[in-house]
C-alpha cells in the first residue's frame, strides 16, 4: 500500500508562485485558449466539469512554482473552446482531442496528464489511449469509478439523477472553508459557460456523470504506468465508494489524501501545490527497466 496523508501547517512555506501567461492555438482548425507557466517537467492540466483553466489560476500558479512547466487548456465545450462534433461528445473524443493539444502546442515526448473531476476522466482515457503523450498520469478526485451509495449499498453510477449530482456539486462549493475565493472562481468560469453554450455544458455534464473507466485503469496498471490518486477526503460530489472502485481497478496505486471536499484546490493552492510535488515523485520501489 502507498497511501500518503497530506496536511498543511498554517504557517508552511510559500514558494513563489509562476505567472501563469494565457495564449492560444489552434487545435482542428479551432481557437483553443490555454493557460501556461512554470519551468521543469511538462505537466497538462485538465479542469472540470463546468469551468475553465481560469477557475484553477491559483492552483496552477502554486503548481507551476513547483518545478514544472504546467499547460491548461480549455476543453471543447467550455472556456470558448467549440464542443466537439457529434459522434466524438465522449470521452474517447475529449482523449482524441487532448492528443491533438499536445502535439499542437509542440511538446515532443510523453507527458504528465493531471485532471480534476471530470478532467480526471478525460486524463485516464488520454493516458489509456494515447501511450506514447503520456508517461504519468495524476487523478485529482477524478469521475471514473462508476460506483454510487446513496444507501450504504454499492450501485452503478448511471442510476445516480443528475439533480442529486448537480445538488452535491452546488453544496460543496457553498460548504467550503473559503467560500468566497472558491465561489467567485467557479461562478467567474460557470456562468459565462452556460450562457455561452448551455447545451455543451448539459450534455458534458452526462458524459461526466455515466464515467466507468475501471476497464481502462485496470489496463494501465498492467502496463505499469504510475497513477497517483489524489483524494480530498470530505468529498460528496464523487463518494467514497467510488474513489475506493478506482483504486481497487488499478491495484496498487499511489494515493495522496487531504483534508478537503470536492474543489479543494481551488480554495487551497498552497496545499494543491505541495501534493502534487508528492504525487509527481518517483516511486522508490519502482525498478526502472
């Protein structure tokens, strides 16, 4: 077992967090803007459902400060980026297209995939079936467990409402210990997503709720790919029984666990920060080949 709790003395020490500087570039023949920062080891971050890289500013700041070079696009559906043509609205499409981002942005070599929630989902199908961008993958209470408990009792995920999903997703932003930071980030990206396209935002929304990626985390663990789950433990959004059913897919993965809910790094930079420096170091009893 590799199991690491993460907690954050209020007085630890803040590194200095990298600008993050916003661009764009065209990915099929589409404008896609991205967020970018840091120096050291390429890592994607992939944001969550509903949002847009500028919801994480802070987090990617604290990430980028930390000895990486961090690139945050903004999804199809979201952030001004066009939702993806019938036929490819899945997450095998979202895998497609973060492939086609790093090859556009001219990264050469497999990289690091970390996403949040959603972005999560979206990552493990990209490191599953795009082997050669991905050399690691980091899930950060990440969609794909497939298992839902609203009774004690372990159920397919697709029989959660989406009211019930969104109700939770709606609490825990509300609930959180700084609520205002973590509200104004999530309205200042939410808002102009669902004004702008409301139907992406509804449909991707499905996609996220229905995500079974058991079968492709079993299949990256056969492959030896290192998977760090990393889990706030107060989360409601993605029960516990669900986060346990990844873990149990993938074997023995390294997990990371701090105290927080479901957008925790949004209102915790700092901490987000610090776990992923832990989640991104090689694991000592890994042989390379």
């Amino acid at each position: 077992m590799h199991e690491f709790e993460f907690t954050t003395p209020r007085s630890h020490v803040r590194r200095p967090a990298q600008d993050i500087r916003w661009r764009d570039v065209r990915v099929d023949s589409t404008q896609v803007s991205y967020g970018v920062g840091g120096h050291g080891r390429p890592v994607v971050f992939l944001h969550g459902w509903g949002l847009a890289p500028g919801a994480y500013q802070a987090a990617l700041r604290s990430l980028a400060g930390r000895g990486v070079r961090v690139y945050a696009p903004a999804m199809p559906g979201f952030g001004g980026t066009p939702e993806l043509p019938v036929g490819q609205r899945n997450l095998a499409g979202y895998a497609q297209w973060v492939g086609k981002f790093i090859d556009a942005i001219g990264i050469r070599g497999p990289v690091t995939v970390a996403g949040h929630s959603f972005g999560g989902g979206v990552a493990a199908r990209t490191a599953h079936d795009l082997p050669d961008h991905v050399d690691a993958l980091v899930l950060v209470n990440s969609v794909g467990g497939a298992q839902w408990s609203p009774d004690g009792v372990a159920r397919p995920i697709r029989e959660r409402p989406l009211w019930e999903w969104l109700w939770h997703l709606q609490a825990d932003a509300v609930s959180s210990g700084r609520f205002a930071q973590v509200v104004g980030a999530i309205a200042g990206d939410a808002l102009p997503n669902v004004l702008r396209d409301p139907m992406a935002v509804w449909r991707t929304a499905h996609v996220a709720r229905k995500a079974d990626l058991r079968t492709e985390l079993a299949e990256l663990a056969d492959r030896g790919i290192p998977v760090t789950l990393l889990w706030g433990t107060s989360d409601a959004v993605i029960p516990q029984v669900s986060f346990e059913s990844m873990r149990e897919a993938l074997g023995d993965p390294r997990v990371v666990t701090v105290a927080g809910n479901h957008c925790w790094l949004i209102g915790d930079p700092e901490t987000f920060g610090d776990a992923m420096t832990r989640a991104l170091e090689p694991r000592r009893d890994v042989v390379p080949a």
